[in-house]
C-alpha cells in the first residue's frame, strides 16, 4: 500500500527492506512509545524512504531511535529548547527543522504530524495524516 502511494506520488523515492519486529520492538524499548497504525503499517514494507540523493522522506527505524534519544538526552537542549519527550520525530527537512508525532500521556493519540522549528522552538501542525504528510513534503504543499 505505502509503496505504491508514495510511487504513484514520485518514482524518485526508493525503498529498503521491511523493518524487522526486532527494529520496531527497539523504538519502543528505547523512547517508551508505540508507534502510530500507519507508520507501523510503513515499517512493515519498507524500513524508511529515500530520494534520489539517499535522503530520507520517512527515517529508518534506527534513525528513529537515534535522532529522538538525542534530542530528548541532549544537555545543551535543555535550556535553550522546551522538553522534545511529547514528540516523536520520524522526518526532517533537511536544514534542521524535524516532523513528528505528538505524545500524550504516554502514546500517540492522533494521526496529526507536526513540525518543530530549531530556529525558535516552536511546535507547529502541518499535516492530519502521514499520507498527507507525504503528498505535501513530496508535492510542495509542505514547506518550512
């Protein structure tokens, strides 16, 4: 399903293998959340999307838990950038502003993306779906 909506979108975008049950397991190990139905259902096709110059649309697993311990475990962050444990970050836009999911009382409530702007720490919503999320940040309708 993902693989041909974001192909019927772009045929610039490339896909890897599915994301291993140990991969997605590690994402709740290490940052405490379930991942959202729709992202999960992404994962089980391919573990993150990639365009024509490898950079990622939607972030490997790995990537995933890297980039959110870092930003949630960062001691410099702490007081310049309000706490990032409410969100879930799975995307960027390449000039260090990142997308994600919001966290509520321990799990991700609703299907809407946001983006967190580095510049001034704010919080914006951008998108009610990770299909609409992608359709836009492919297409231009999304832009930061």
């Amino acid at each position: 399903m993902w693989k041909d909506y974001i192909g019927a979108i772009s045929i610039e975008h490339s896909f890897t293998q599915p994301a291993s049950i140990g991969e997605i397991a590690q994402i709740k190990k290490k940052l405490n959340v379930e991942l959202p139905k729709k992202l999960l259902e992404l994962y089980s096709e391919t573990n993150g999307v990639f365009d024509s110059f490898n950079c990622p649309l939607i972030w490997s697993t790995s990537q995933i838990v890297e980039d959110n311990s870092f930003f949630r475990n960062f001691k410099d962050y702490k007081d310049i950038y309000m706490p990032f444990d409410h969100l879930l970050f799975f995307s960027d836009n390449g000039c260090g502003d990142l997308f994600g999911y919001r966290i509520l009382s321990g799990s991700i409530q609703t299907e809407d993306i946001y983006v967190w702007n580095h510049e001034d720490d704010s919080r914006t919503w951008v998108a009610p779906s990770l299909e609409l999320f992608i359709k836009g940040w492919i297409t231009g309708e999304i832009t930061t």
